[in-house]
C-alpha cells in the first residue's frame, strides 16, 4: 500500500521544516509528499530540497486559488493508492502510516480521517486553544468522533485521506475554502464509498498560536457552515446553532448588567458556572492552571467567534440570499 501525502501551503516555511521532520521518522516508508506551494511570497523551496535525500519529495509553485484548488493540483500529482491531506501546521506521530495501513487492510475504507491532539511542546495558548476545538463543553466533543452531529463522520483536511478510486470518480474539491472538506464529505457519502474514523490516526494540529489569529479563524468556520448549507440545505442542524445563541446570551447578560438588574444575577450565575466547568474540565486534562485558565478565553474565542460568523453569513446567504 502506497500513500502519497499532500500538503498545500502558503507562507509557512518554517511549520513545513517542523512536519516534515515528524515525516521522516515514520515507521512505514512506502510514501511520498507532495508540497504545494499555493503563490505564496515566502516560500519554502529551499527548505523542502533540503529533505530530497531524506524523503521521496516533490515540490510544486502554482498561483494563489486557495487550499482546495492546491490540494486538487496535488491529487493530480500523486501516485499513491490513497492520497492523505495535511495542513501544514501538524506534526505527525512515528506511527501514524503504520496505523493507517493496518486499519485499511482490515476495513477497507474509501476515506478516512483521524482525531487530533496538543503536543507537549505546544505553548500555553495552542494547549488551550487545542482543548477549547475538542471540548465536550464547546463543540460537543464530537471532533474526532466516528460520528458528527449530522450523523455521519466528515473527514476533515488537517487530517483526511481519500482513495484514489474516489478521486477518480468525483475529482476533488469544488470549492476552495469555506467549508471544502465538509461539502467533499458529503459528497463522497453520497457516492455510496466507505467513510470512516482511524482511532489511532492522531496528529497534533497546531491550528493558531494567538487568540487573535484564532478568532478570525473560527469567524471564518461559523461562516463556513453557512456556505455548505447553501449546497447542502439539510445538513444545517440544531447543534449548528449553539454558538450564536450563545453568543446571543453573552450580549444578552452584558446588557442586562446594565439595563436589567433584576435579571442580570441570573445571567451571571449560569455564566459562571460554565466558565467553572471549562476551567476544572481542563485543568484535569492538561494538569496545569495556566492553560485552564487560557482555556476559558479559547473557549469564549471558540463559541463567540464562529457565532458572530454564523449569523452574519445566514443573514446575508440565507435570508438576504446574497451570492
């Protein structure tokens, strides 16, 4: 079984030396890697030759059209039986190919995706940030999960593989951002191929490493499941509504702080009560103070963030109908 490993990636040379590194010390080596280099101005050709006598690597420079379109340009590189995407912000554990291997030759998967993790090398802020994206108490703990919550598992493309008899029959994404791996998801199910969760396919994703950069980061994901609905109607469900409606609530108590005292004691007791739960939750899970206490401001980032995103792209593409 061949893997060929695809990674699209824009002015990230230095997270690429570190993913590459975790690469190398694989335990199965029947794989290549295919970097592609997506019009970025920083790129990462000098440091990607650099590992040509350590890994069977190729490198790519195209013009700027977005992760979906990169990871396609790739797709179409490849000679793998199953093509594996990553973001360039993962490290990735010795065993993760062997793993993979093992699972397919007994299950037989189209596609596949994989829980991830914090590395113990991850700063204070990207532990908290990791805990608030897998939380129970924030996205319902079903990232990672062999279901979501419209029932079906969604690969997604920090993490995610796809036979090649898959690409061969849908081709890849048809969009490029906002939601891609999500509406490739569905459509791969609806093809009637094989979907499913690797338990022990883990990485470690990064995803930022402040809480600004995070909040534009989740802004963008609440607009993203706005975006698959417009293709995919049935797919927005309940659980998609939590974020704005707590976001709602915050305002709500904010403003009852000052215009309603009567009511305002009750907002806060539940306020302060789900911040406990968020702070002991994870200071029993990351054994530290500081990243629990970090994990409250990742988690209000988390649920605020994708919230505001939410709302403003269902007003303006669901009710307002905009293009």
């Amino acid at each position: 079984m061949f893997f060929s490993i695809i990674i699209p990636l824009y002015n990230r040379p230095q997270e690429i030396k570190e993913l590459l590194d975790t690469l190398e010390n694989q335990t199965y080596t029947a794989f290549e890697v295919i970097i592609v280099e997506d019009g970025s101005k920083l790129d990462a050709k000098e440091i990607v030759n650099s590992y040509h006598n350590k890994l069977d690597i190729k490198y790519f420079f195209k013009l700027n059209e977005g992760q979906g379109f990169a990871r396609n340009f790739g797709f179409e590189k490849a000679k793998g039986d199953y093509f594996i995407i990553f973001d360039s912000d993962c490290l990735i554990p010795e065993n993760y190919l062997e793993n993979v291997k093992n699972y397919l030759f007994e299950h037989d998967l189209d596609a596949f995706g994989g829980p991830d993790d914090a590395h113990e090398s991850f700063t204070p802020i990207q532990r908290a940030i990791s805990y608030s994206m897998t939380s129970v108490f924030t996205t319902g703990g079903i990232r990672g999960k062999s279901k979501n919550a419209g029932g079906q598992f969604h690969p997604r493309s920090f993490n995610m593989g796809i036979s090649r008899k898959v690409w061969e029959k849908l081709g890849g994404f048809i969009i490029t951002r906002l939601g891609e791996d999500i509406e490739y998801s569905i459509r791969i199910h609806e093809a009637g191929f094989k979907i499913g969760l690797i338990p022990n396919a883990k990485v470690y994703h990064k995803r930022r490493t402040s809480f600004q950069q995070f909040w534009k980061q989740l802004h963008f994901f609440g607009r993203a499941r706005i975006n698959i609905a417009t293709f995919f109607p049935k797919t927005l469900k309940a659980v998609h509504f939590f974020p704005a409606l707590f976001t709602l609530f915050l305002l709500f108590t904010l403003l009852s702080n000052i215009f309603l005292p009567v009511i305002a004691p009750l907002c806060n007791f539940f306020f302060i009560i789900y911040v406990m739960l968020i702070f002991f939750d994870s200071w029993s899970k990351n054994k530290s103070l500081k990243v629990a206490f970090l994990s409250i401001f990742a988690s209000l980032i988390q649920l605020t963030a994708y919230g505001f995103g939410f709302m403003q792209d269902f007003w303006r593409k669901l009710i307002l109908k905009e293009k």
